[in-house]
C-alpha cells in the first residue's frame, strides 16, 4: 500500500471537529422527548427566558458559501434537518431562521449577532471549533446559549454546549465496556498532531475515570516513517502480557489501515491483543474487508435509528443526507421538547442540562453543565466483512451513568 521507507506525511483534511466517522448517527421519529430524571443544579445559569405558548426563535448557523461542495452538501442537509425538526415540534412552535457562515470564524460571529438582534433565544451551530468558541465569547454578554455542532470538548464550558460527539465519550464507551471483558489493561497509541494529541489524553481521562490501567503510550507522527519506528515499539509492548487492549486515536484516512496492518504484519492483531479505536472503523466501506481491522472494537449510534433517519431525509429530500445532518436535528428538536414543558427557563442553563436527557435522533443524549455531551453508544467491531454490534446503545439516560 506503500513504501516504508519514506516520510511523506499521510494527506487528507484533518479539520478537528469534523472526524465525521466519529459522530456518525441516526433519527427517531418521537426524537428529543426527555427521558426522565431530576434537573441538575449549581452552576451559572445562562441564557434567554421564553413565554410560554409562544413561538421559540432558533438560529442555525451553518457553513454555506464556502466554495467546497462537501461543506455545501452538508450545510444543505443541516438545514434540511433542522427543518424537520421544527415541522416535527408538535406541541411547541420554533421560529427557525437559517444564517450562512462561509466556514468563516469572523462571518459567524457578525451572523450570530445579526440573528439576536432580529430576535433568536438560541443558536444552534456553529460547526468548526474556533467559530463555535467565537461566538460563544460574543453571545456570552448578550446571555445567549449556543448548541455547538463542534465534538471538540474544549471550546464546551459557560454558554456553549457540544452536540458532537466526543472523543471523551467514545473513550468512556469503550474502556467501560472493555473493563466488563476483562481488559483492564490499556496501552494508548496516539498520532502526534492537534486531534491526535486530544483523542489521546480523552483516552487517558476515560482509563482513569473506569477505574483502568495505562499500560503504556506511543505517540507517532502521521506519517509512513512516523507509523514504521513506533510499530515495534507497540508490538513489544502487546506481546509483553501486560496490555489487555491498545486503544489508537488512528483517523478515518489512511493512518489507521496502515498503522494496523503493519502491526498485523508484526503478530499483532485483536485475536492477540485487543485494539480499540477512537474513531468509526467501518468506514468507508472497504474497510470492511481489511482483515487487520476485524475483531477490533470501535463505538456507533444505533444503526436501526440511522437507517430510519437516512430513509425520510432522503424521501422528503430526494438525496442522502450528510453523515453530521443530524447534529441540527438533535439540536432543534432539544429545543423544541423543552419549549412543550411550559417553562420560561427552558433555554437557560438548568433547562438544557435537565438530568433527563433528549432521546434524539443519534440516540439518548444529555447535556452537561460543563458544555460537554453524554451519548449513548453501541459497541460493534468487523466480523466476516459484516459490521456486528457487540453491545447495543442504551434507551434511556439511566444507560449513560452518572
């Protein structure tokens, strides 16, 4: 696949909030009805009081007019999403109004203002991290909350909240569900750029909240030469019998293919030591035939749920719709199942961090007072060139623990 004795970097985008094979979900007709529990106390309280029975203006800030037909496509599916969830909010009335952004910081923060002085008590978006830190910092004086489709945990905190899903949730997913099979031992291996570097200390925090042991991390650069010295390294240390798993921040183009085979071609594969990635292994779809990737677990949303979602978009939209579409979905539709409680403080703090959760259309989720997400995930891994869920998403909040 390629030489080895070369140090030409791995190519392909690498934009931190948009692992996309990472946030991979799916829809629920019924989706973002709490699912019960007590609201979660303390803290600031931020945000817009609504009145009851009238209508909830949400703004959308999506990346249209950037030139790239990929942040088109998936501005186009954003929009359509949130959409159906305003058409979806029976019992509540949003007031959607949708604001390009250009993919641009400085377009996102002068659109966020234009939406509040036309009236929006929330902003659903922006997509790229630093815009979503931009324009948290300028709603903050206007006290405005902001449901970020960013994954990235540390623009979270004060009036923005991450829809995406984080690599923090992923690495809680997959060494709780690997301390229940006995894999205790967890040795990281993490690319040594921006994304890597986060994914890898998300690993680290998930191992030592588990109740885990770090068995040991390498660190590599991303690239062949960077993927060829570290190799013996992790090989040795999943032939010592001391590593249960070797958990990789490995991305969704061409590191993880040939960090693992090269691994395989060293004795090491999951039948020896179990890996784990921090992102989807099953796409794209040939993945599902690399025989280094089989038996290696890796966490999903409910797939029935994302077939569902994928069917009506495309019925109501005539295309399929970008794999982050239901990031908007989830946001509004939050929105809207907090507006049928009746409760002026719906979009404060204390609202979107009601203990109860949404059932959305990516699963179960919960806001935390922190900015950050819990999601329900499911365990799957590669079996016979077939995508296998090893342990299903949970229903309900009560799955996402504590």
């Amino acid at each position: 696949m390629f030489a080895s004795a070369t140090t030409r970097p791995f190519t392909g985008p690498r934009r931190l909030l948009l692992r996309a094979g990472a946030v991979l979900s799916a829809f629920l007709l019924a989706a973002c009805d709490p699912v019960g529990g007590a609201e979660e106390t303390g803290g600031p309280e931020i945000g817009q009081l609504i009145q009851p029975g009238q209508p909830v203006r949400v703004a959308l800030l999506a990346p249209a007019g950037s030139g790239s037909a990929d942040l088109e496509w998936l501005s186009r599916s954003l929009k359509n999403a949130a959409r159906m969830a305003a058409g979806d909010a029976q019992g509540a009335s949003i007031d959607l109004r949708l604001y390009d952004t250009a993919g641009s910081t400085a377009q996102a923060v002068a659109q966020a203002n234009a939406a509040v002085d036309a009236g929006a008590q929330i902003i659903v978006g922006p997509l790229f991290a630093d815009a979503a830190n931009a324009v948290g910092a300028a709603m903050l004086p206007r006290n405005v909350n902001v449901l970020s489709l960013s994954n990235n945990t540390q623009v979270a905190g004060g009036n923005v909240f991450i829809l995406g899903n984080s690599f923090e949730n992923v690495a809680d997913r997959l060494v709780g569900y690997g301390l229940a099979q006995g894999k205790r031992n967890v040795y990281v291996v993490a690319e040594d750029d921006v994304a890597g570097q986060l994914g890898g200390r998300a690993i680290e925090r998930a191992i030592a909240r588990q109740g885990a042991r770090l068995a040991g991390r390498t660190n590599h650069p991303v690239s062949i030469s960077g993927v060829d010295a570290a190799t013996p390294r992790i090989a040795a240390a999943a032939r010592s019998g001391q590593v249960d798993a070797v958990f990789m921040t490995g991305n969704n183009q061409a590191v993880l293919p040939y960090l693992t085979e090269r691994l395989a071609a060293a004795g090491v594969t999951s039948q020896v030591t179990q890996f784990m990635g921090l992102t989807r292994w099953d796409q794209p779809a040939e993945r599902l035939r690399m025989a280094q990737l089989a038996e290696g677990w890796f966490a999903i949303p409910d797939q029935t749920l994302l077939r569902q979602f994928e069917t009506r978009y495309a019925q109501a939209h005539g295309e399929a719709p970008h794999p982050l579409a239901f990031l908007a979905y989830d946001g509004v539709a939050a929105v809207a199942s907090l507006a049928r409680t009746g409760r002026a403080n719906a979009l404060t703090t204390t609202g979107l961090t009601q203990r109860a959760g949404f059932a959305g259309v990516g699963g179960v989720f919960r806001l935390q007072r922190d900015g950050t997400i819990q999601r329900g995930l499911s365990v799957a891994t590669i079996r016979g060139g077939q995508l296998v869920i090893l342990d299903p998403a949970p229903r309900s909040s009560r799955g996402l623990g504590s």
